[in-house]
C-alpha cells in the first residue's frame, strides 16, 4: 500500500469509528453510509439517498469520475460501499479486499454504438472499438459479438464520457458502454447498432459490494433494503427518477427519460448469479487479467 493509499484507508476508518462513537453517545446521530458511484444509469439506484428514511443510517453518495478511483477508494477504506463493474470487484475480492457483492445495481443497459458508415456486425472487422476498461462486462460482450461472429477488432480503453465524442470526431469507429453515454453519442449524430441485451440478455454489469465491517452492522437490511425500494421506485416512476438522477448525477434529465423510457436498462431483477460470476472470472483469467489468486477464487465467498 503507498502513502496516498494509506492515508486514504486512515482517514476512511478514523471517519467510520468517529460516526459510530457518536451513533453511540447521541441517539439522534445517524451513521453516514457512503457509497460510490459513477454518473451513469447503470448506478442510478444512488437515487435511494433521496428516498431512504432511517433512524439509524444516512447515505452519503459519493461521485467519481473514473473506475480506478473508485476502486482504490474503497480497497482503501475511504468509503464504505460502491457500485463496480463486476469484473472489477471480482479482482478486489481476489486481492484481499474484505467485500461483498450484495445487489447486481441493474440488468442489461448498454449500447454498442457506431458511426453511420457501419451497417451490420460484419463492418466491425478491423475496426476500432472503445470499452470502457478491460474488467468490464462490456468488453466480455464484445468479445463474445467478435468471436461469435468470427471478426477481429482494435479494442482500446477510454473512459465513457470521452467516447461519443471521439467516435463524432472519427478517433474511434465504435464504442459499448452504459447509459446514458450511449445515447449521448446518437444525439452527436452516431447510431445504435445493437443494444447489450442482444448480445446476452438480461446480463448482469455492475454490482453493489459492501466492506465486510458495513455488513456486520445492526439493522443493515435497511440500507439493503433502500436499494431495492429505489429499483421498485423507478421502474414505477421514471420521470420523477429522470429528475433525481439529474440532481445526483448532473445528466440531462431529457437523456434519462430516453433510457428509461425506451427500458433500455432494467431495474427488476437485482438477483446476482454465481454462474454469471463464475463465468466473468473465468474470462478474466482466459485473459490473463487481474489477480493472481483469482481463478482459485471461490464465488461463495464474495456474494452476500
């Protein structure tokens, strides 16, 4: 661990036993729970720090802008849950980090997008194609579209909120990535050519992992519960959910209607299978990514 990292593990536990020593001596104190996200559908069930009512907790969302800091963040204690690409928090927990997948935060909801001389599968060939991280559930899809298909592709890392315009600016030929960044890129003039459902529906990608010690606290269902009631709440009302995730996430609440509207990510089913995990892991190894100690890791031991 290096001086950054130390420090930020420092001040996340100071902070945590600071919150419950008060919780403690004040009845009226609530435990801030601070749980990381990025401004993407995919995590838009954050909305619940605007829904949750509790005597004991308060959720705190805490906004990144990239998934390496948001990982680091909570490998070192800086907060206490986040919403990870599954992959991801597979690597984690194979490092030694003490987590648990407790909610799939969706399913489905991503684009592949392309620009407009792109007609089928088959003009992917060769093509340049944008994933937003190799531990992603998105580049598993689109290796699984290229292989299927028997094409090959220039597949590069950007981070999602560069890609509709690098694809405008014809750096990219095409990029798969979550809501709303897919649409995004059809306003700048791009085109959907498949939705991840498609490819493999009902897919999980990302998840919601908790540090072990959050777990272990009195009552924590009703944080657990918060989540899923604010995945009832927006499958019931999407327009009222556009405008949160315009509060919380700073993206135009016309493009969140779109993606709700159009169910272009499910909020339904926040179910995680160990089979889905199982198989994410395996590709990653295939790969020769992420932790050496992951393919001996147990699926068990990282889900709730």
């Amino acid at each position: 661990m290096n001086r950054r990292n130390a420090l930020l593990f420092l001040a996340g536990f100071m902070a945590f036993y600071a919150s419950k020593t008060l919780a403690k001596q004040n009845s009226n104190f609530k435990i801030p729970i601070k749980i990381g996200f990025l401004p993407i559908s995919d995590h838009l069930i954050i909305i619940a720090k605007e829904l949750f009512v509790s005597q004991n907790y308060e959720l705190v969302g805490v906004k990144f802008s990239n998934w390496a800091d948001i990982s680091e963040a909570l490998r070192a204690g800086a907060i206490d849950g986040a919403f990870l690409l599954a992959p991801l928090g597979l690597n984690l927990k194979a490092s030694g980090v003490n987590i648990k997948a407790v909610l799939s935060a969706h399913k489905n909801g991503s684009a592949l997008v392309v620009n407009k001389n792109i007609n089928n599968i088959n003009d992917l060939s060769g093509k340049k194609i944008a994933v937003p991280s190799r531990f992603s559930m998105h580049y598993f899809l689109l290796d699984k579209l290229l292989n299927d298909n028997k094409i090959s592709a220039q597949i590069i890392d950007m981070a999602p909120p560069e890609m509709p315009f690098a694809l405008a600016s014809k750096q990219i030929d095409a990029y798969i990535v979550a809501e709303p960044f897919g649409q995004i890129g059809v306003k700048l003039g791009a085109k959907n050519l498949l939705f991840s459902k498609e490819i493999k529906p009902n897919h999980i990608c990302c998840v919601l992992n908790f540090k072990d010690e959050i777990l272990n606290l009195p009552n924590f269902n009703e944080i657990l519960n918060a989540f899923k009631n604010a995945a009832t709440f927006i499958e019931q009302n999407t327009k009222e959910s556009a405008i949160l995730g315009n509060k919380i996430m700073a993206q135009k609440v016309e493009i969140l209607n779109d993606v709700l509207g159009k169910k272009l990510v499910s909020y339904d089913d926040l179910s995680i299978s160990e089979q889905d995990l199982s198989q994410l892991r395996d590709f990653l190894v295939a790969k020769n990514l992420g932790s050496k100690n992951l393919a001996s890791l147990n699926i068990k031991d990282y889900l709730l």
